[in-house]
C-alpha cells in the first residue's frame, strides 16, 4: 500500500470523512467500524493520530498478504478457513462464558452458596495427645504380640493414675510427639486414621481411649480439650464454592443454549 493511500485513508477515520469504501484490499470492503474493532483489540486509542496510521498500515498490509497468499496454490484455502472457523467457534464460546459466569457467578452467589451449606463448612476438632507403639508389615507375631502387650500396659499404667505425659515421654514410639508429652495439637475430626479419628471423637475431655490400631501400630488416645465445632471461614472455601457453581452454571447454560437451536443430520451424516 502506497504511503499516500494510507495517510488519505487515516484522515478519513480521524477527520470522520464518510467517502467509501473505508479501506479496500484486492475487493474485499472494510468497514470503517470493522477498524475501530481492530483498534479496540489492540488497545490503540483513537485519539492517537500517529499510533492510528501506524495500525492502519499494519492491518491493510496484513490484509494485503493475506490475499496475495490466498492466491499461491502453496496453502489449501479450504483448510485454512476450517481451522479458522473453528477457532471462531472457540473464541465465541469462551467469550461468552466468560462473561456469563461473572456476572452469574458473583460474591454475592457465592456467599449465599456459603450461608446455605454451612453444614458442610464446618467440622470439630479436639486436642488430643497419644502414646504410639509402632507395628510394621514385616514384624512376626511374636513382635507384634510384644508390641500389643507393651502398649496394654501403657493403657493400664494411665488409667490407674500415671501421668499420660510421662508415659507418652517414655513409651511412645511417635518421634515428634513423645517429647512433647504425646501433645498431637489440635486435628481436624477425619483428617486421621478412620478408626483414630472414630475413637478419639468419641471421648470427653481427660478421658483414655482402649488400644487403637491403625496403619502405624497401637495407639492409646486422650482428649485434651474438645471436640468442639469449628466453621471454616468463606475466606478458605470460596474458591472451591466459585469452581463449583461455574461448573453448574456453565453445564445449565450450556444446556439452554443447544435446547434453543435445531439441529438435523442427513443419513449419510448419522452413519
């Protein structure tokens, strides 16, 4: 494109001259709207004279190649416009999800969303503290009878009185724990063992659970403080509230949508 075609043309965007065609590339007509869409694309703003020309030109010798290209037997047109259209597809779609989620999908849907299951927002927690005899896959009877034994005996020794703390210092095979007096913190109910996590909660405070066995040996549980009831905060939840009425309203929608058009298959089509 010759350097005074292009500046004849940006003057009629910029000066709002209405000669047609706004821009024409082999005989294809491009609307002076057409532009403005370009421009908005690329964030170019119209009150840029300099940065207008320039887009200008861009845009008429891409579109200049483009055609000069559709000519050259090299690329299959039939191909090209099949990749294109399903890109056009694509982006139609995604555009307009994204626009229809937001506005559907908002703080407020979310928050009532939250309000509305609290039940499932919540859990109880205890302190607990425990003595650990460890067992493994590979132990023989006799050093899995030993081990039981040894933990029944810690199990005997705390409920006549002996301090738990003491007893989890000297037996419990639990490294991180065992110095600690067998102190575990605060746990979430289900975050442990199934039968850990049913027999713990299943105990009042200062109360001694019987021998526990779970994957890592034999336990013997005590309830510090708890089981209460605590509330996640929206803050740690929402963003597991927000994918999961995206993914509903996305589906719903999707569903409206293809309900509203026909569809028909030829024979041949459905074969």
């Amino acid at each position: 494109m010759k350097k005074a075609t292009g500046f004849c043309i940006a003057v009629m965007l910029l000066s709002g001259c209405s000669d047609p065609p706004f821009l024409e590339v082999d005989g294809k007509v491009i609307s002076e709207s057409e532009f403005q869409q370009y421009l908005n694309l690329k964030r170019i703003p119209g009150s840029s004279e300099k940065q207008v020309q320039r887009a200008l030109e861009d845009y008429a010798s891409r579109e200049a190649l483009a055609a000069a290209i559709l000519k050259d037997d090299k690329i299959e047109n039939a191909s090209v416009n099949a990749e294109v259209e399903e890109f056009r597809k694509q982006l139609l779609i995604g555009r307009y999800f994204d626009h229809y989620l937001a506005d559907v999908v908002n703080e407020s849907a979310v928050a009532n969303f939250y309000n509305a299951n609290a039940q499932d927002y919540q859990a109880r927690k205890a302190k607990l503290s425990h003595v650990l005899v460890r067992t493994r896959p590979e132990m023989s009877d006799e050093e899995r009878a030993a081990a039981l034994t040894k933990i029944t005996e810690v199990l005997s020794r705390a409920r006549r009185g002996d301090e738990f703390t003491a007893l989890a210092k000297e037996f419990s095979e639990d490294a991180v724990s065992a110095g600690k007096g067998g102190d575990l913190g605060w746990l979430q109910e289900g975050t442990v063992s199934e039968s850990f996590s049913a027999a713990a909660f299943d105990l009042d405070v200062g109360e001694i659970s019987d021998v526990v066995t779970t994957p890592f040996g034999f336990h013997v549980i005590r309830v510090e403080e708890g089981p209460e009831v605590v509330r996640q905060p929206l803050e740690s939840v929402e963003g597991n509230i927000r994918y999961h009425l995206r993914q509903k309203a996305k589906e719903e929608e999707t569903k409206r949508l293809l309900e509203s058009i026909e569809v028909s298959m030829s024979e041949k089509a459905k074969s």
